[in-house]
C-alpha cells in the first residue's frame, strides 16, 4: 500500500496565509515562505496553497508567491484560487508549483480540466470539490459550491467527482464545507463515498480537530492522503505526531524529518 500524505493546506488571501470556519471569519496565520519553510522542516509530505478568494473577487493568480516559496523550500506544493485558463495553470507550474488546483472554473468550463491534463498531465492536474450538505426536493445532498463557497452549483459532490476524473483529473481535495474549520472530525460518510466512487487519489479536507480525525479520514473514509491546517498552524499538533499514530495503526506513512 502507498504511504499516506499528510498535507498541510496554506489559504491564502492577499498574500497572507488564513484560517477561518466555513470558509470565513478569517484570522492571519503567518507569511505563506515562512510557513511553507517550517512544514518542510517538519515533515510534512506535500503542501497546498489555496487563494480563497481569487475567484470571488475576479484577481489573478499568485505568481509572486508561488515564486518566492519554490526559492525556500524543495517539497512540492499544489496551488489552486483563480485559475481561469490553461495559460493561468501553465504558468504555475512555471513558477514552481507541482501540481494546479483548479474549482471554480471547472465547473464553468469543465473542458479546462481535460486541457490542463493534456498540457501538464493528470498528476498535475487536481480538481477541488467544495460540497455542503443542503435539502433539495425533500432529501439531503451533496451540493458543491464555488466561489470560496458562495455560490451553490446544483452539482451533486459524487457524480461531479466521476465527472472530473474523466475529465482528465489526477487527484481530488475534497473540501466539506460543514466541517471546514470546526475541529468536528472529517464528514467520512462524504469522503467514503467519493472515494469508493473514483480511482484516483482522494484527499479528505475540512474539519480536522486532532490526529485521530486524520487517521479516520484514511481508516474510515478511505482517503488517500488528509489536508489540515488550523491544527498545524496555531501548534495544537505536530506532523510528527500524527505521522506517529498513523504508525500506530499500522497506515504506511513516510518518515517525518530529523
């Protein structure tokens, strides 16, 4: 079985890194080199950089930043937040980044997937689903949204995460949005049945509280790899630690540094 990833996910909004709850109530948590620099120190697998309100408020994408932080540190790192065009993703990956994540403009122009798999290919090409849990018609479902959440899509999260894997996506972050920020655990039903319904890496976000919630997120939910940030950002856990009780129940993880 391949090692578990544990990632830490860096929002970020004008440049700085943030955290909130649902996506909003935002509070600064540092400078995204410093700590991109720090998580490598720490062990940590990969990073993700999400600029959280790009698409919402129509600016472009980071390429300073992405820049700077390729300059500091040798981990890979995925960024995602405005990407609108194969030009937009292409020149991520110019400045530095592994992988692009690509969201709202997606679901606009979902044939944006498939060019960016073509140019860069599919292990660079990750799709981020935003899902809520809504009442449509007398039943719940799993509706995705875009706009750093704001805007709902009538998509329903399982057959949008078949979609984008035909599409030409390489690997999913799937972000529950009624947990993102809570510390409430991970919605393992929503991971579960994303990830039983594709064949690509499913990476669960949104809700991590302590390590146990990210060992349930691969035990239970049947990720591939956990995204995490208030967590790791305000040093209510390390990487270390959790790297530990992956160990301890027996999920294969990579080595944490030093």
């Amino acid at each position: 079985m391949l090692a578990r990833r544990i990632i830490p996910c860096l929002d970020v909004d004008r440049g700085r890194v943030v955290k909130g709850t649902r996506f909003l109530e935002l509070v600064d948590a540092g400078d995204p080199v410093a700590v991109a620099a720090r998580y490598e120190a720490e062990g940590a697998d990969e990073l993700v950089f999400l600029d959280i309100t790009a698409s919402h408020e129509g600016r472009d994408i980071m390429l300073d930043m992405v820049r700077r932080v390729a300059e500091a540190i040798f981990m890979p790192f995925t960024v995602g937040g405005g990407i609108r065009t194969l030009d937009d993703a292409a020149r991520l990956v110019q400045a530095g980044a592994e992988k692009v994540s690509i969201n709202s403009a997606a679901v606009r122009t979902p044939e944006l997937v498939t060019a960016v798999a073509d140019r860069l290919g599919s292990c660079a090409t990750v799709v981020n689903i935003d899902p809520k849990r809504v009442v449509r018609d007398g039943r719940e479902v799993w509706e995705v949204f875009v706009n750093g959440g704001r805007v709902p899509t009538g998509l329903e999260a399982v057959a949008w995460a078949r979609r984008v894997e035909q599409l030409g996506a390489g690997e999913i972050v799937l972000t529950c949005m009624d947990r993102d920020g809570t510390r409430e655990g991970y919605d393992l039903e929503m991971t579960a049945a994303v990830s039983r319904a594709v064949g690509i890496p499913v990476v669960a976000s949104g809700g991590a509280g302590r390590p146990e919630h990210l060992a349930d997120a691969v035990d239970r939910g049947g990720a591939d790899a956990v995204l995490a940030a208030g967590i790791f950002h305000f040093g209510e856990c390390t990487i270390r630690e959790v790297k530990e009780l992956f160990r301890q129940r027996s999920i294969p993880v990579r080595p944490p540094s030093g």
